[in-house]
C-alpha cells in the first residue's frame, strides 16, 4: 500500500473524523447505480431482479473484534452475534434467509480451539434462524473480523421498505429498549447491580435474538407500511424510516425495558436515552395501517412474540417524543462505527 | 473478547501453524450441510437452488491489505483487485455476476481521498465485468479489509465443477503463468530488470485480470469437463481438479510467460517454479473431452483469449511433469493464507 504519510492536510479528514454515514454516502457516490433497482441502496437490504416478479435479496454486514465484541463475549458468542445482525435486517423485510457466506480474517495468535468455536458459533446462528452456512473464505487479519453475507429470495412486491410510512399510521416495535445499552454500560463503566439484573443486561449483549418470525410473520400479515431493524438505536431508526418515507413521527411511549429502568434508577442515568440512544439492539421498528392494527398484532402474537404501539406517524417532518403534555425533539443520535466506542 | 493468554498449550497450533486449508477443514466440520446442495463445498463458488432448474450462485473472497496489498499498489487498485479475485471464480464456473456487496473494514488513518480511490476501484471492477454494486456495509479495522460477495444465477446443469475431468480429456489453460509471481519477487527482492519487463510484470501484479468472457464462452460451449480458476497457483489449482476429479494429469508443456523466462534467465531462477508454484493469477484452468477441443478453442478464440494445452488428464492419480521422456512430481503447493508471505 502506497504510505500515507507527507500528504494529508488539515482539509482531508481521516475516517474517524468522518464517521460510518458519510462514508458510506461518500462510497455510493463513487458508484455507477444499477437500473431499476428493486431496492434502494441504503435500506436493510439489497435486492437484484431475478425474473417472474422475483428478488434476490443480499446483504453484507461485518463484525469486527475491536469494535463489535465487547470484553468477556466468547468467541462462540461473536459468531453467534455476527450471524443475527445480518438475519435482523433480513426479519425487517420480511425475507428468510437461504444461504450464508462468511469471510473470516484471523489474528494470527488464534488458536484451534478458538477456530473451532467461531465455526459453531456461526453454524448455531445459521440453525437457529433455519439456514446454512455454504461457503466462505479465510485469511490472516490484524483483527478478528467476520463478514457474514446473506442470500434469499422474495417476491418482488412483497418486500417492506422503509419508505412506505404515511401520516396516521401506527408507529409499533417488537419489544422493549435499551437492556443491550445498558449491558454495555456495565461492562465498561462497571455500576453496581443485583447478580440476577447483571445476568439479564449482559445476556442482552452477549446473546442477541434477531425478530426473523415476527418480521416474516408481519410482512405476511399485508399490515405493514416500512419497516426498519433497530441496530443504529431506536432514536436513529426512527429517523431513517422518517426520513426514507418523507413523514414524522410523535412518539407517546417510548418502550423501556424494566430492567432498564430498574438498572438507570439504581445508578443516576437516564432510562430514557438508554433506550432511545443505544445501538446493537435488534428489534424492528415498524409502521402499520392503522386500520389493518389488529391483524399486525395477532401475526406477531402468532410467533409467540409482541407488538408494542410508540407513537403515530405525521405529515411533519419531525421526529417527536410527547410527554406530560409537552413536546421533545428525538435527536437522530445512534450507534454509528468510526464514531461510537463501546 | 476473552483472553487467551494463560489458556494455549504447546498442542494448540496458532492460525499460522494450521494454515489456511486445514483452517477450512476444521471450519467446515463444525458446519451443519446443506441437504442437496447444488456445489460441493470448497468448489470455486457456492450454490443454492432456487427452482425451475435454476441456482443462485454466491461467492466471497476477502481481501486483507497486510497480505494482499503489495507495497506499491493503489488503493484504487487494491478495490478493483478484491473485485477481480471473485470475478475470477465465478469465470471459472461459467456464471455471469449480476451484482455486488462489499464489507469494507478502513483503518482509522484513512482519509477522505483514499475511501473514495477505494469506492472508485471497487466500481470499476464491477464496471469492468459489467455489474453492479448494490449494497455494503462499513466499519473501522486494525487492516484495510474488502470483504466482496457476489451474486449471479444459472442453469443447475449449465455449472462447470471441479469434479468432472475424466481420462482422456486434455489439460489447458487460458494464458501463460509466472508474472505475477515475477512481480511479487521483484517488488520484494528487487531485482534488476528493464524497465519495460519491469512494467509487464507490475502490471500483472496491481492490474490482474479475470477470464470472465473466456469462461462465459467455454462453459457454453459444453466442451468442459471441468474448470478452476488459477489464484491458487497453477500447482496447486492442478492438485485441487485432479483430487475433485479422483483422476491424475501428466504435463508436457508448461505455459511459461514469455517474460518470466527472460527475468529468470536474468537473475537466475527458475522459471518453471515461477510458473507452477505462484498464486494471485486469474486464469482458467480447464479439463476439455478431447473430441470437443476445437469447439473449445474456437470459444475462447471468440473472446479474443487463447486456449493453451498443456496436457492430458490420466486414469492415474498423479500430477506429473513430462519433461525430455522423464516423469517429475509436480508438488501440491501454492499459495496459502497465514503461512505464505508475499
């Protein structure tokens, strides 16, 4: 690689200066954009025609060990994690997944053992959420990195976007905030807790469920109108789903986990930024017709799962939390790589 | 992560130890198969069935910047190499890639100008093999990483494995070997050549090209009996058709690049170790039904390429070098992740 050094001035920032966001929208706008695109760059997934109305559906995501596996999470717990991330964002369009790749890089210092464990973690998140895993590459890395690929198909039609929001829909999650946060937290900063607090929290971060029957389940039920999966925070999700489907959202209840507001109480912090600032959480974050409220939550309860009402979607472009009668901005504040430190 | 210190023990071998194919092995077994899968594992790409006789064809192959960027490249060369190398296996088995996600890991000291010389490269390969880029994702590493995945479809039946070669068939390749390895010598070692053998040889190492049209053309033909690509090494991709194939080869000319021979004379070496033992070449090698040849060769000359015979394949389960009546035993090496070095 061509050496750096001598000729970077103060204008050019470097990637952590620049954060996730930009990069990316800096990459897109260096690429030639595929005609008649079934999905937009910059949603869950990707998608290419593949005839008779059908999609192939890919997605990419990536674990990296220094900034995506907290300390203490095996590497079977790594593994496992890098796998749901991907399923996530398929569960927030409906789409199952087929096939698995992975591209491992390997620290050198990695042992056996530790090869071994990454293999099954993998191969338990792919059981898990009823795929294999099909192929994949290896190499030597300074970093523990895992890039997981996703494929599956779908009608073309049948894929939620985030775009699809319109003003009087229902804005709904599939489960409470914030534990994934607040186990963060607690790793890195060290609060005091109840053992069986400590236990939940940290289980949060280290054994993460992607919703892939409760998003396969609400795609099929017709009631959807966008869909989001909650990775970035709940804050910077509903931002993107504003922002893709050119509405706003007042937010009436933002869905605490009680653990949450247990482990904030006990320690001074604020249940309520654990919950909406956070990241590496994996709920969607979903928009319903509101008339068609009652079969989006029967579909979801079918699963065994729950559909918890936020707020209402807008014609004003803003994205609001209502409380006690008075009205807050949500920030679009959230989990973002260069920027964020666990 | 959890520390590994205190926990190894003189029987764990480290990722180096293992080396890359044993770590593939070892991956590989801890992995649950696919029922009916359409590609054997450890082929050039992976496949699953998505009906009417039709297979999604996936491939990822990553590239790392310590060991895969030499001293010397681009950025922008180094992108549009991680495209090559995957383009390179789906050439091999015939498939047309329609689309592209990139996992892209940027060490935090890169600035603005380098991710968008890597955006530009990854886009002219696509570009180049006549694809798109639909999607990624990004995040900081220790190593420049480009994790690519890539999408195509095909007729089940119209797939070239490495498992077909029987008795009989002749041996070819689509062009001559060893500049590559040439040119990592030479930019490792330093030694003296012309300037213009100097230029052919980098060229060969920042500028590599994949045989898509030469393998799109060779496969339609159905002249193949099997096929490989070369990034492993022209040893080593032999070795690897011969064990899929359970057949052997015997060699009677090897396709030594005119240059190589020149550079070797120059300083020494030994050509024909430059031609067997290297990696990082892109081209196909092929097993073809000898009453096919010239539908084969007419195909790649259709192309513009050449198609080279270099030998026959033999119910004996060797590779061997004919060489002046004398039968030499061409070794299973070749490139090798964590324990080659450029």
């Amino acid at each position: 690689m061509s050496k750096k050094e001598g000729r970077r001035n103060k204008k050019d920032g470097t990637s952590r200066d620049l954060g996730e966001r930009k990069i990316i929208k800096l990459i897109q706008s260096h690429l030639s954009a595929m005609p008649n695109i079934p999905v937009p760059f910059g949603d869950d997934v990707s998608a290419v025609k593949i005839g008779a109305g059908r999609i192939a559906v890919l997605k990419t995501d990536m674990l990296v060990g220094k900034t995506d596996v907290p300390r203490g999470m095996s590497l079977w717990q790594a593994a496992r994690k890098a796998v749901v991330m991907n399923v996530s964002d398929f569960a927030a369009k409906g789409v199952e997944p087929m096939a698995m790749l992975v591209s491992l890089g390997l620290p050198r210092n990695l042992i056996q053992k530790d090869v071994e464990e990454i293999a099954r973690g993998l191969n338990t998140g792919a059981q898990e959420y009823g795929f294999y895993v099909v192929g994949g590459d290896t190499g030597e890395a300074a970093d523990l990195i895992m890039a997981i690929s996703l494929f599956g198909t779908a009608k073309r039609k049948a894929i939620v976007l985030r775009s699809g929001a319109k003003a009087g829909d229902i804005v709904a999650v599939t489960g409470f905030f914030g534990k994934t946060t607040a186990g963060l937290r607690l790793l890195k900063d060290g609060y005091a807790v109840s053992k069986g607090l400590r236990e939940v929290l940290l289980n949060s971060v280290f054994m993460p469920k992607a919703r892939l029957c409760e998003g396969l389940s609400l795609c099929r039920s017709g009631a959807l109108s966008a869909s989001i999966d909650s990775s970035d925070g709940l804050a910077w999700s509903l931002h993107e789903l504003a922002t893709m489907s050119a509405v706003g959202f007042v937010i009436n209840s933002v869905p605490i986990a009680e653990e949450v507001s247990r482990f904030a109480e006990f320690n001074g912090l604020d249940s309520l930024e654990l919950a909406l600032y956070g990241g590496e959480e994996y709920e969607l974050v979903v928009t319903i017709k509101s008339r068609r409220w009652d079969d989006a939550e029967m579909a979801v309860r079918a699963t065994g799962g729950i559909l918890l009402p936020i707020g209402q979607v807008t014609r004003k472009k803003q994205v609001l939390l209502e409380m006690d009668g008075e009205k807050h901005l949500i920030k679009p504040l959230g989990w973002e790589h260069f920027r964020s430190k666990i």
